[in-house]
C-alpha cells in the first residue's frame, strides 16, 4: 500500500509498506530525515514535531501513534520553528 506523507522539511515523501501504521511511517521518515521523530524511550511523538493524520491530531486519535493507515488517509507531520532575535 501507498502512503504519502506532507512535511514542512522534506515535502512530500512516499513510502511502500505492508500494513502500516502511524508509528511505521514515522520510523521511515526519520531513518529518512536522520532525525528521530519519536523518542524511542517512550514512543511518543518528540516535543518539536506535531502530527496529524485527516487532520486530527495523533493523541486523539482512536489507537494514538499505532493508528492504522489507508492508502487515502492524509499524514502530515510539521516541525515547529522557533525564531527569536
């Protein structure tokens, strides 16, 4: 199955998987990015990312960061800049 993920730091990216998962994705993308998205400590979503799938987002959703994803299911996940001066 397809999944089409929008960023605000690498675009539009695609991945290929069987049976995926919110938690699957966002693995993928951060071996992609070189940045971990989730803290593999405890799983959740690190403090400078949010994440939405249809564009609710991922703590409200019925199964969290194990959600199951379709192949028309919108994922976008936004890195939060913080500028000051």
């Amino acid at each position: 199955m397809v999944v089409k993920i929008k960023t605000n730091f690498a675009g539009e990216v695609v991945y290929e998987m069987e049976s995926p998962t919110l938690r699957k994705v966002l693995i993928a993308l951060s071996d992609k990015v070189y940045s971990p998205i989730c803290s593999l400590k405890d799983q959740r979503i690190r403090g400078d990312f949010n994440v939405y799938v249809n564009g609710i987002e991922y703590e409200e959703l019925a199964h969290g960061i194990d959600e199951p994803l379709n192949e028309e299911d919108q994922v976008e996940v936004a890195m939060i800049v913080i500028g000051g001066g």
